[in-house]
C-alpha cells in the first residue's frame, strides 16, 4: 500500500474515532449538565482540553514560528470553533427544540461544502451532493423517530436561527483550518485553538461560576466534565484536524452525519431511550448518504 493510501486510511480512521467519542459525549453531557451549569461544564473541558494539549505538545513537538498574519488567523479560526460555535450552539438549543436543534446543526456538512466550494475554488462533485442530501436525510427520519417535535414557529424562529448559526460556525471553521494545516503541525494549531475556546468559554461562564456552589457537586460529575474536555475536545480535535489536513473540508465534514446514528444507539443503551424500527432506517440511510459522499 502507498504511504499516500496508508495516511487516508489512517486519518479515515482516526475520524471514525471521533464519531464515537462526540457520539458518546452526547449521553455523557446530557447527564453532567443535570447538575452543572452548562456554562461551567464547558468552560471546565476546554480547560483540561487546553491543558492536555498544551501539555504534549510541548513533550513531543518544537513550536514553528508563525508571522503576524498566520497568528491573527489561527486565533480567529479558534475564537469561531471554540467560542462562537459553542455558544451559538447553547443559546440556539436553550431557545428552540432539540429536534430543530439536531436537524440545523446536521447541515453543517452541507455549509463546509459550499463554504470550501467559495473558498478554496474546489468543484463540487455530483455524488458529493447526493451523498449528502441522503445522509441529512437519514438525520431527519431520526430526529422523527425519537419522538421529538419538528416546530418551526416563531416562538423558536430566534432559536432556529441560532442553531443554523451555529452549523455555518463549524462548517466556517473547518475551512478556515485547511490552510494553516497545511503549513503547521496540527498539534500546534489545535493547542491554539482549544487555547482561545479555554479563555473565552472561562469568561462566558464567570457569571454562572460565582454563583455556583462547587462543594455540592458530587465529584464523578467533575470526573465526567474532565473526561469530556480529554476526549471530546482534546483527542477529537486533534483527530478533527489531521482528518481535515489529509482529506480536506469537503470529505471529513461528511463523518459528522455519522454521529446522530451511534449517538441514538448510545443514548438507548446508557439513558434508556426507545429505539424503532426508524431508527434502523435513518442509521442505514445516513451510512449510505455517508458512502456516496466519500466516493
């Protein structure tokens, strides 16, 4: 197998992983965030996150310097990934339902494609179309089957616009990485990255903080919060990243319709959620959609 073949194949992997980690994540915040502020529970995982990071890179890796311009769009790359998506997401879901949530944040695929197809001057295959109205499609017939309202009247229009905010953040976002991945390591650019998510979500959840009282907090719920920031933000990141560097914006943003699939699986298992025959359909439809994407 060639070096070339045998890094795709690696770097496909490595975002698989990342599917079932945030798929994980998902029943895991779902729990933690019953006893601690939103806010917090954020800010307490891109702490670790930043932490850890910081930490092997630092072990492992030499810093390659970076001019002025490169600084200034690595920071603002991170700010959009670490803090506007973040928030955009949390304010949206606070406001809307979370099967409205769930559907405008699956299209983030569909806005890396057309924000790559704007910004990086790279044609937009017919199967990629297809694969990814196919696999948001299966989403859809998931969303449906969990039982959750598909409202979209105007007492959550704000909501819905935020969430769809929210899904061009990322969408922005994992175009915005292509570049610099190509000039520096990706351990070097998550660090940064997850390094401005650290400050700015700490700020946002200042107010939140104070009135908190830690000691009540039994301390697996801390042990959850610092698991997610490990996981879900250091190692998924850095998977994230090399996915993006090797295989572009277009085919890794197609992993993310993966997650609402193992998600629902997870969720039934850890939290007891029913599970239907529609869910099998919307699992098989979203892996096809996945399949004729990456073609």
């Amino acid at each position: 197998m060639k070096e070339t073949d045998s890094g795709l194949t690696r770097a496909e992997t490595l975002l698989f992983v990342v599917v079932v980690i945030w798929a994980a994540n998902y029943s895991l915040a779902k729990w933690a965030i019953e006893v601690i502020d939103i806010f917090v529970f954020n800010s307490i995982r891109y702490l670790v996150a930043a932490g850890a990071v910081g930490t092997f890179f630092l072990v492992r890796y030499s810093w390659a310097p970076m001019p002025s311009r490169d600084w200034r769009n690595t920071l603002t790359t991170g700010f959009i990934a670490s803090v506007l998506y973040q928030m955009a997401f949390i304010i949206g879901l606070s406001m809307t339902s979370a099967g409205n949530s769930a559907i405008l944040l699956a299209t983030s695929p569909l806005w890396t494609l057309l924000i790559n197809a704007k910004m990086h001057k790279e044609k937009i295959r017919p199967t990629m179309w297809l694969g990814m109205v196919v696999s948001l499609c299966g989403v859809v017939l998931l969303i449906i089957g969990s039982g959750k309202k598909l409202e979209f009247g105007s007492n959550a229009l704000f909501g819905d616009l935020i969430s769809l905010l929210a899904a061009m953040f990322w969408g922005l976002n994992t175009n915005l990485q292509k570049p610099l991945l190509e000039k520096y390591q990706t351990m070097q650019i998550t660090m940064l990255m997850l390094s401005v998510g650290a400050v700015g979500l700490t700020v946002a959840a200042v107010p939140a903080a104070v009135q908190t009282n830690w000691s009540a907090i039994p301390t697996v719920y801390y042990v959850a919060a610092i698991a997610s920031g490990a996981f879900s933000i250091a190692a998924a990141n850095v998977f994230w990243s090399y996915g993006v560097k090797l295989l572009g914006p277009a085919r890794t943003s197609v992993f993310n319709n993966l997650i609402p699939v193992l998600a629902f699986i997870i969720s039934a298992v850890v939290l007891d959620d029913s599970v239907y025959l529609i869910h099998f359909i919307g699992a098989a439809v979203t892996i096809l959609g996945v399949w004729l994407a990456r073609r």
